[in-house]
C-alpha cells in the first residue's frame, strides 16, 4: 500500500501518524513499513516522541554481557545492563551473534521497552565471520576490486545470517608503519588504492539496498590517523599536518563517504593534541560539515572515558561533554553518556539539538536496515544454518585467497613445482596449523577450521611428501585476549626438520607470524622472523638450497637474508580459511599468482617508516662515492626489500613506451597508453600501475603518487593496451588548508609493475 495515494500530502499523513502514535503505547511497525516517507522523516517523527532518557538511550551501545539464552542476571554489572536494556536504555549492542542470542535481546528491546525500538547489533566482522577471507592487508594485494567487494558481501550474507546488522569494517586506515600490528586489518600504505579498495568494501558489505536480509550497515574506522602513531606502538600519539591527513589520511574516509558508508568509528589516539574521540574538528567541521556526512559515529571502544588518561577530560562526566560536543553519536563501552548527559543537559552544558541531532542519525540508519519493518529480520534459525559456511562462501573465500598470494622471488623457476616424481619436505609449525591462518579479527570462526598447507599439498597426489613440524612457534595460549609468547629457546626440532630436508628434492619452509602476533595491541619492533625460524631456515638452507620460502605474516615483514639466499619466496600472509588449498594451487601453477604488495617491505625495521610516495629532500643523491652529507642511511640502503606494488608472477610482462594522446590544458582530460605483452609461456595477470610526480608544487609532492591501475589478463604472447585518463582529480592536491588545488608545470608520468618502474613519459600543464 502506497500511503500517499490515501493522503493528499506527506504533512497531513505525517499528523496522523502522529496521532495515532500519541494513542498508542508503542511504535507501530507495520504502519512504517508501507509507507513512503523517507527514513530521515521517520527518525524525526519518532524522535518527537521520545523522552530525553531514551534518547540518551540510543546512543548507548553495550558488548553482550551474559548467556542470552540462559536465566538472567541476578547481581552486578550483568543486572544493571539487563534493566537498562528492558528500561529502553540501549540503543545498541555488540559481541551478541547467533539467531539466538540475537533474538534473545531483540525481543528484550522491541517487546519490553516503552516505545519498543529494535537494537542494532555490530560485530567486527572485519574478514568474514565463520568462514574467513584473507585478512584485510592480503586482500588488498590482490588489487582485484571485483573479488574485494565479493569477499565483503560473503561475509555479510554469512553474519547476516547469525543475526548481524553491522559490521565495524572497512578499517581504512593508511600505515607506512609495518612495527604497528593493525596494518594487518588495512588495505596498505597507498590513499589511491585504499580509497578503491574502501568504496569496494563499503558496496560489498551494504549492498544496493540495505533493508534487504543479507546486506549490514558497514563502518568507515578509525576516524582519524590512527595508522600514524608514533613508533608503530599501537593507541600512540599522532602529529600530523593538514596536507598530510587530506592527502593521506582523508581519502579512503571520503571514497567510503561517498559510497554511502552508514557510520563512522572514531579513534583511540590523539591527533595533534585532541583525543580523536573529542576532536570537534574531525567530526563536526569536517565529516559532518564539510563532507556533509549524514550517517552517525560510533566511538571506539572506550575510547570516550580514555580522554581521561589522555589528560584531556577531567572525570567522566567532562568526557561525556568534551564527546557529544565534537560529534560523537554512540558510547561504545564507556558507560559515560548514560550516565552522564542528562546532568550534562539539566545543567546547560550540553545543548538537547545536540542529542536529538546524534539519535536521529542513529534512529535513521536503523529504519534503512528495515528494523522498525521486521525487528526479527537477521533472525531465521533455517537461513542460519543454510548459509553459514556454504560451498559458495567458501568458493569465494578460496578465490579471493589465490589473488592474494604475492610472488616475491622466483630464481631459477624452482616454482611452479612439478606435479610428479618429486620428493617435497614440508617444514614449520605454521604447514600444519590449522588456526593461525585465519589471521586475527576472526572472532566467530571456529578454531583449527582453516585449511593447512599439508592439507592443501596433500591433495596433489604425484609426488612424495615428508613432513617435520620443527621447533613449536609459540608457547602456551594462543587467544584474541592474551598476549602471545613465542619460542625463543627450544630449537629441539631442528634435528627431525634437518634430516627431511637432506632427503628431498625441495623444501617448502612455511615460516612467519602466528595469526595473532599482529591485530590489535600488537606491536612489534623486531619485523624479522619471530622466534628460532631464521635459524631454523639458515640450518636447513646448509643441507638443501632448493628452498621455497612460504610467509604468513601479518605486516611487512624485514626478510634480507632470505631474499640474498633462497631462491623462491611466495607472501602468502593469513590466508583464511581456504588458506592452504589458494598456497596449494599457486604453488603447483594452477594459479599463476598476480598478487602486488600493498606495503613496502623494508630491508631492515629501522628504515621503518619507509613507503613509495615519500618526499624528495634537498639532498636526495649522493654527490660521490666518499660522501655523508646527503640523506641516506650509513649502514643500510635507502631503497626497500621489495617495493609497493610489486609481485612477480610465472610469466613475464613488457611494457611498451608511454604515449600522451593530446596535449593537456586545464579544460581537457588527457589520455595515456601503453601497450603490455605477455611475452612469457603461460597465461596470466598483471596489474598496471600508473603513478604521477608533479615535479615541483606550492608544497612539495612525492616522487610517485599512484593514480590508476588496471588488472589484466593475457594470454602467452598477447599484447593490450590500457589507456589510463589524467584529470584534475588526478594532477591536483590538498593544500595546507585542505583546499583543493591544480598548479601548472611539470610532471612525469610513469607506468610499469610496481612503484619503482623507471618506464616514464613527461608532460607539461600549461
Ligand atoms: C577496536 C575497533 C573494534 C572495537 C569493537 C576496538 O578495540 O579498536 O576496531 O571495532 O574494538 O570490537
């Protein structure tokens, strides 16, 4: 029924919603969900008939606080949350999954509050739910926006599935900072690349139309620069410039924007001087002003009471303010804006159109997941069990897995392996484990439920294999919640490793960090091997040369040694769930791998912070052999271990020279081509890379910016050319006041394989 056919006008069927609501006790679902007016009107409406405590209500977001399908709670912190929940008092809830459980507290909110508004539930769903992708970093390796946004609307359908409507990712943070453990959960290093890989996420997790069953309101996070703390160490303090967060930092926020992101999470750090949590400037100047962002912003986890241990606030109450003036709409876990806002308000201290205006946003985004249509909507118990982990998640997750392995080296074509007659010894505790691959921010997925790479070997069946796990990676628990110990003693398994290795043909050493030495909290400043694996590799590369080296990391990791001495290095990061069938697979060459680097790996952790977009510096070259006064290292090169962007594959690729189309002004787009050929034996994809360098600029720019890329598959001896457009958009920048701006002059234009491609044309804009 369209109810505007029925009424003349929107105000006169707006009055007799009105009315109607005023008789009845609670909020009609039924009426809402046939009519026509918009969500924002509807939020409106509601608002009209809430009291101030149960505004202050939905801003309040709890984690899941007892066994939902079990007896209530009698006594404690568990209690008090179980009133406020029945009271109205709970906007939102996070860490409750399951049909059940989330039925559970549903039902609490719709049918035991006075005005019976569903809760939104939010989960990190950051690489999948029970099934798992490759984290984060992985997937962006793949540059293949196609499978990104695939791996992200598998995982909705999964969670969805369990009774989630909310997702706290894409986490788009950019990290030049391999020591930081979050890199793990970013798309990389790059503002071009992690603004496409944003907008694919953002479509993928939300879909065409958000009131469907199967898609969840996603999360743009950390708002803002928390990729920049200081040292990598992990909640640390971030100064820097205006530049720097518009033309770094900003972007992925901005594509995420602009795909029609539902909400926003602040950030734990401090950004020159002002909590993000409490910084006006973020929130209300830019996101909500300037980028007029309609969606609401949910802090981080406590992050609202932190800015007291940040010396910003003086007591909780001052915190609750200090938030909900800088734009902050929903309390995750500081307790702090019920506690607090009504005093705040009867005191003068907070405006109530401050209030209004946060719940509003969030009463909207809950009318376009259709709750107020079928609070119960997430909840079908057959769905649940139907789709959690179907042939097609795990289809797509195995996909999205192969795209994301990058081949690092490949001497003397140890690899592919040949798929008979050969004797392979697998070693390294991480071949068999079956829980460190599905990385960190897995907090549905099972233990021990990913494939290991012996599982994925052991389905090709022509060769022989051995295998010694050697000496243990890591020491007792491995949780989300605890911190990780790693051996660094027991070297007993080196003898066992040692004797398989004498007797093969070649080694697959799968070496690296455990799925939960990078995430959240896990910092590191060693970057190298963890734990007695660089021995191990050294000691086995003296009995057997013919070595294929398989990471899994969460970060860059600082391999030097291996890159001088083993001849074959495959990045296969935390692969997920399908992890050892995509390693199996890419190993044997029945995918030829086309991963890139999303982040530079740098030789050595001290160059770290090291990315390809730096700046020049008055003295970017040595002025002779003998020389020190230039900017350099004197115990290490400048130049990283392997360069964003880059990532070798079986069969080689030729660019041909760059040509310019036409000539460019300011009213004209101009066209660059190149002309790529596989000029090897097997099929395979390559992805194009262009980068810019505007030469010299009212602030200085980086040597290379990237600014379009194209993935492309050839077959042998097939040649394509990709032509790439340069716009404003392109050639501009932000300048120091966040201003958009395009100056004439010189500029170089470059395309190749990665970012340190010397394949250039130049071009002046007049
Ligand atoms: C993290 C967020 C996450 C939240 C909820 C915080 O500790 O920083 O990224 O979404 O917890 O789990």
């Amino acid at each position: 029924m369209n109810v505007l056919k029925k009424y003349k006008t929107p105000l006169f069927f707006i009055g007799v919603l009105s009315v109607l609501w005023f008789f009845e006790s609670s909020f009609s679902y039924k009426y809402e969900a046939d009519s026509i007016i918009s969500s924002d009107k509807k939020a409106e409406i509601l608002l009209s008939k809430m009291t101030l405590e149960e505004k202050i209500g939905q801003m309040n977001q709890y984690n899941g606080f007892w066994d939902f399908t079990g007896p209530s709670p009698k006594s404690g912190d568990a209690e008090k949350k179980h009133q406020d929940l029945k009271n109205g008092l709970v906007g939102s809830m996070l860490n409750v999954r399951g049909v059940k459980d989330v039925m559970a507290v549903q039902k609490i909110a719709v049918e035991e509050t006075r005005l019976g508004i569903p809760l939104i539930i939010g989960f990190d769903v950051i690489h999948g739910y029970k099934t798992i992708s490759p984290i984060p970093i992985a997937e962006a390796a793949s540059w293949d926006l196609e499978a990104i946004q695939k791996s992200a609307e598998m995982a909705a359908l999964e969670s969805s599935a369990a009774g989630i409507n909310w997702t706290f990712a894409p986490m788009v943070d950019i990290s030049r900072d391999a020591r930081w453990g979050r890199v793990m959960e970013g798309a990389g290093e790059d503002p071009f690349l992690g603004s496409k890989i944003a907008t694919a996420r953002v479509k993928g997790f939300q879909g065409e139309n958000l009131s469907l069953n199967f898609t969840i309101a996603a999360c743009a996070k950390h708002f803002a620069a928390y990729g920049f703390s200081e040292g990598g160490r992990d909640y640390n303090t971030v100064d820097v410039g205006t530049s720097t967060l518009y033309n770094m930092v900003f972007p992925p926020f901005i594509a995420a924007k602009d795909a029609g992101v539902k909400t926003f999470m602040n950030s734990f750090n401090e950004l020159n001087g002002i909590p993000a949590t409490g910084n006006e400037y973020l929130q209300r100047d830019v996101l909500k002003e300037e980028w007029n962002y309609d969606g609401f912003v949910v802090s981080d986890w406590g992050s609202i009471s932190e800015m007291i241990a940040h010396g910003y606030t003086k007591d909780g109450s001052h915190a609750a303010e200090i938030a909900l003036i800088a734009g902050s709409d929903m309390d995750m876990e500081s307790y702090l804006y019920l506690a607090h806002l009504k005093n705040l308000v009867d005191e003068d201290k907070v405006e109530i159109a401050l209030i209004d205006d946060a719940v509003k946003r969030i009463l909207k985004v809950k009318f376009e997941l259709g709750l107020f249509d079928d609070p119960y909507k997430y909840c079908d118990l057959k769905r649940e069990e139907e789709i959690t982990g179907s042939k097609e998640i795990n289809d797509a997750a195995l996909d999205i897995a192969k795209k994301s392995i990058v081949l690092l080296k490949n001497e003397g074509n140890l690899l592919p392996l040949k798929k008979e007659g050969q004797h392979i010894a697998i070693i390294g505790a991480l071949a068999s484990d079956k829980t460190s691959p599905l990385g960190n921010w897995r907090l549905a997925a099972d233990d021990d439920t990913a494939i290991s790479v012996l599982e994925g070997m052991s389905k090709y069946k022509g060769n022989l294999i051995s295998y010694s796990k050697g000496p243990d990676l890591t020491i007792g628990k491995t949780e989300f919640i605890t911190q990780l110990k790693i051996n660094t003693g027991d070297k007993s398994g080196f003898k066992e490793a040692i004797t398989i290795a004498k007797e093969a043909d070649i080694v697959l050493m799968v070496l690296g960090e455990h799925g939960f030495q990078s995430g959240e909290g896990r910092s590191r400043t060693d970057i190298g091997l963890p734990g007695v694996q660089q021995e191990l590799l050294e000691e086995i590369f003296k009995v057997n040369k013919n070595i294929v080296l398989i990471l899994n990391n969460g970060r860059p990791l600082a391999i030097s040694w291996a890159d001088e001495n083993i001849p074959s290095i495959v990045e296969a990061w935390q692969l997920g769930t399908q992890s050892g069938n995509a390693i199996a697979e890419v190993l044997y060459g029945d995918y030829n791998p086309s991963g890139k680097l999303p982040m530079t790996f740098p030789r050595n952790v001290g160059q770290v912070p090291i990315y390809y977009n730096y700046k020049n510096t008055g003295r970017p070259n040595s002025p002779g052999p003998e020389s020190v006064f230039w900017s350099h290292y004197n115990d290490e090169k400048n130049t990283p271990l392997y360069p964003f962007g880059y990532g070798l594959s079986y069969t080689t690729f030729n660019y041909g020279t760059i040509k310019i189309t036409n000539s460019f002004d300011l009213d004209q787009k101009i066209t660059v081509s190149v002309a790529i050929t596989n000029i090897g034996k097997r099929k395979g994809k390559e992805v194009v890379q262009l980068y810019i360098r505007d030469k010299y600029a009212s602030i200085t720019r980086p040597v290379k910016e990237l600014k379009g890329f194209e993935l492309l598959e050839l077959l042998p001896g097939e040649k394509k050319i990709v032509d790439f457009e340069l716009t404003e958009k392109e050639l501009g920048f932000y300048d120091n006041d966040g201003e958009w701006i395009l100056e004439k002059g010189d500029f170089e234009i470059f395309i190749g394989g990665n970012s340190q491609t010397n394949n250039k044309t130049t071009l002046e804009l007049k």
